[in-house]
C-alpha cells in the first residue's frame, strides 16, 4: 500500500496545465477527457484546516486521463521528467496492462510527458512506449533518453493550449491507419 505525500504532487503543474487544455477542447466541442481520481483513505485529517495529512492509495490507479475525442475513446497518462533520461520503473505494468487493453477494445492510450528542465512536451505514441517497455523487460536499457523521441511529436503551445495534444493524436491516428 502506498503512502501519500509531497512527492506525489510532482506531477500536479503538469496536470494542471493538462486539465486547462482539456476545458479549452470541451468548451469548443473538441474532445471530452476528464481526469481519473485516485482513490485514497484518509489516515490523520488536520482538525482546524480539515485537510488531509497522511492517506494510502486504496487501489493502483489505471491511467490519469480516459474519454473521447470525436468518438474515438482516449486515454492517456502524464509524467514529468526533470532529465534527458526517463526511466521506465516511472510507467507501472498496471499501467501498461490498461493501456494495452484498452488499444484492443479500438481505443488510443498514450503518454504527455513534459520534460520540465527544458519546458517541452512530448505525445509518446503507445507504438513506441511499447518498444522501450519491452526493450526493458527483454533486459535492454531500463530507460530512454531524451535523443530517442520522435521528433514529430513535441508539443507547441498554440490558440492558448499549454498542451495541445489532439494535431498529434491526429497525425497518431493516421499512421495507424
């Protein structure tokens, strides 16, 4: 079970600016993603703030965002580098079991992945996620490095989007096609 603390906002500037763009595409009837709660149990709550100061995760969350862009089902997670270097150990196999499943069932999954050190995004096709992650479990590199991304894929902020992520699951889409 799962401690939460600090460390587990990481992420939380990089949601944010996710959970902007997705109100921007919902608002202009683009796409509807909405961001997957983590389920936890409070352990010690502050009397006077009624905050909560110590919870454990109740289950192993599937994937950050799910929902669906012009009828196609969509789903996808956020992670933050601070490194030219990612480390898989930062993608869970409860993770990668979802996202597999769900690519079966006809939908998308992929990750954005904001590499805050340089203030760049990167949509990581499900395709190449899945070659790094078995690269690692066949024993390769437990990583990938910054220089292995597909170039095509970094994210330009455009028409207020912080990350506009749907140019890139069109140009994902037709290379499935």
């Amino acid at each position: 079970m799962a401690t939460w603390n600090s460390r587990g906002l990481r992420g939380s500037t990089l949601e944010e600016f996710i959970n902007l763009t997705n109100e921007k595409y919902a608002a202009q009837g683009l796409a509807l993603i909405q961001k997957v709660p983590t389920p936890i149990t409070p352990v010690r709550i502050d009397k006077e703030s009624r905050h909560i100061t110590l919870a454990y995760f109740d289950q192993k969350s599937t994937v950050d965002y799910i929902g669906a862009v012009q009828g196609i089902p969509v789903c996808f997670d956020a992670k933050e580098c601070h490194t030219d270097t990612f480390p898989i150990q930062n993608i869970h196999p409860h993770q990668i079991s979802f996202m597999e499943r769900f690519e079966r069932q006809e939908g998308v999954s992929f990750l954005v992945i904001f590499y805050s050190h340089r203030n760049e995004f990167h949509y990581m096709r499900h395709a190449k996620l899945m070659e790094f992650w078995r690269r690692a479990q066949e024993g390769g590199r437990k990583s990938f490095r910054y220089e292995e991304l597909e170039q095509g894929y970094f994210m330009e902020p455009k028409g207020g989007l912080l990350v506009p992520y749907l140019d890139l699951l069109q140009k994902d889409l037709e290379i499935r096609s």
